[in-house]
C-alpha cells in the first residue's frame, strides 16, 4: 500500500453515474530466496474492452535467447548480472478512465462507497504489462542500446570493442558483457531510473536455478525446485519414478466422451507445466508434450494418467 501511495497510482473518488468498477484482490507470495511479497492486483477479466482496455500484446525474451547469453557467459568468463525491478507495473499513466474498489482491510471509514480511480497501471491488468514495456524500451534507448530484430526483449550496447547484453521477462533483468566494470556500471545506471533489487550475481533466472564454476567454466541449469512445487501441487510426491516420458509404445486415442471441467483443468495444468520445464531445461519431454497436448481441449482420465 506504500509503494502504491509513493507511485500516486490512485485518487479516491466518488464513482461517476453508470460506471463500474473493476475488482482486485490481494497474493501473497514467497520467492525461492525466501523473499515476501504482496501485491494488490486488478481481477483482469472483469474489464471491458474499449472501455477499460484496447492493446495488450507484451512480448518477453525466448528461452533460446537466455540459454545463448548464459553459452556466451560461461564460453567467455563474463559476469552475469540479476536484478528485479519492483513495482514495475506502477510507473505508467494510464490513458483509460479506470475505477476501482478499495482494497480489502484498507477501505476508507466512511468512505465505504468511494472507488479509486486509476492514474497509473496496476499489476493484472490486461494493458499493465504493454505500458511497462513500452516505458523500459524508451528508457533503454535513451541509455544508448539497440533492440535485437531476433529478440524484441534482448539489447546490446557497442562500445568500441566492449559490448554490453540486457536481457528482460517482463521486471526480471541480466546483464552481461566483456567489461564488467561497463556491465556494472550501466546496470546501476539502470537502477538509478528503476528502482530495483540488486541481485548480484545471477543464481537464479525465471525459476531456473543457476550454478557456476568459473574455475571449470561450466554453467548448470536446472527446475529442480519448480519441478518438486508442480509434483507437490499435483499431490504426486509418493508415484514412483519412470526412465522414460512415455510408456514403450503407447499410441493416445482421441476421447470421444465429454470430459469432466476438473480433469480438463488439471490436464491442461500439467500440460503446462511441463511445456515449461521442457524450455528451460528438459528438451527430453518435447515428444511427450507435444504429443499429449493435442488432446487438451477433450483429455480422458487416461490421458491424465
């Protein structure tokens, strides 16, 4: 609630006739390095489109292009930095007129029927993410690197015979380069713009846990700790292990009966959740998720198995 009052994200106002408010609610969340966030974020989906909202497209870094910069890194012995922009959403004016209902546990007394009215973006909502980008972009221009055609979330800096590489999903930043006093430099150059967790080193990226023997020059990606969170979540902890994805000839059937709303939803979870170890670190499972994924709009109990 601080930072929302530092960044003057609202007003308390009365709500105009015939407008409605969106609705928010409140996450709590634990990161892997034991940090506790909070957010009061907007229920997206109860906006409406060209009142509310219009463009939201955002585009984030592929995973080809972080496995690329981490090759570099360790061919090269470059320093990889971190860092974590906070209350990255908050920055943005808004060009919607957007109401909103007070948090819960901070609604103003007598005020009960007050909105606040939206100046800047707030997280969750469909054109938070959009606002943001196109304020980093600027400020990155402006710092003097060039956006790759490859990778609309990757920039590169020249200098001479230095190079300087960002890479951004969404508020988490790496840099990297062959001068680390350049690398250093201009990400504290970046923080001073955007307030930000200074991360040092990078031992952690987007869930991926990252371990790094300079000495050997090696880098070790791994999910472990998101993989054990999607076994524990799918109350899995007690299955047996397997040396292959699939079973030694299994040919799916497409499921001609009407599938259940719960399995279709924890199918279409588990899909997903591999789909995205499979990018970070797992390629071994892309047959198996390829192949299971075409049955995600009408799966079958046996599909689930």
């Amino acid at each position: 609630m601080k930072s929302l009052k530092k960044r003057k994200v609202w007003d308390l106002v009365f709500l105009p006739k015939g407008r409605k408010p969106i609705i928010g609610r409140w996450v709590f969340i634990k990161k892997s390095d034991s940090r506790t966030k909070a957010h009061f974020i907007a229920k997206g989906f109860t906006q409406v489109f060209s009142i509310d909202y219009e463009e939201t497209f955002s585009p984030v870094a592929r995973f080809e292009t972080l496995h690329l910069i981490i090759s570099l890194t360790t061919l090269h012995n470059w320093e990889l930095e971190a860092l974590n922009v906070k209350t990255a959403f908050l920055y943005d004016k808004l060009d919607k007129e957007i109401y909103m209902q007070q948090p819960e546990c901070y609604v103003i007394k007598n005020k009960e029927t007050y909105v606040y009215r939206l100046q800047k973006s707030i997280y969750e909502l469909k054109q938070a993410a959009l606002k943001w980008d196109k304020q980093l972009h600027a400020s990155l221009l402006k710092m003097g690197f060039q956006c790759t055609s490859a990778d609309p979330e990757t920039y590169v800096k020249i200098i001479g015979q230095d190079i300087i590489i960002l890479l951004v999903y969404v508020d988490e930043a790496l840099f990297t380069g062959n001068n680390k006093q350049l690398v250093l430099s201009h990400e504290k150059q970046f923080m001073q713009q955007w307030e930000s967790h200074d991360l040092e080193e990078a031992k952690e990226y987007l869930g991926t846990h990252i371990t790094r023997d300079q000495k050997k020059k090696t880098i070790i990606l791994d999910q472990c700790a998101y993989a054990q969170k999607v076994v524990k979540h799918f109350r899995l902890e007690k299955s047996k292990g397997k040396d292959i994805p699939l079973p030694t000839g299994y040919n799916p059937n497409a499921y001609e009966g009407e599938c259940d709303p719960s399995l279709h939803t924890r199918y279409q979870f588990m899909i997903g959740s591999l789909l995205y170890i499979m990018l970070g670190t797992q390629p071994d499972l892309a047959y198996l998720v390829i192949k299971m994924s075409q049955f995600s709009t009408n799966p079958s109990e046996d599909h689930l198995q």
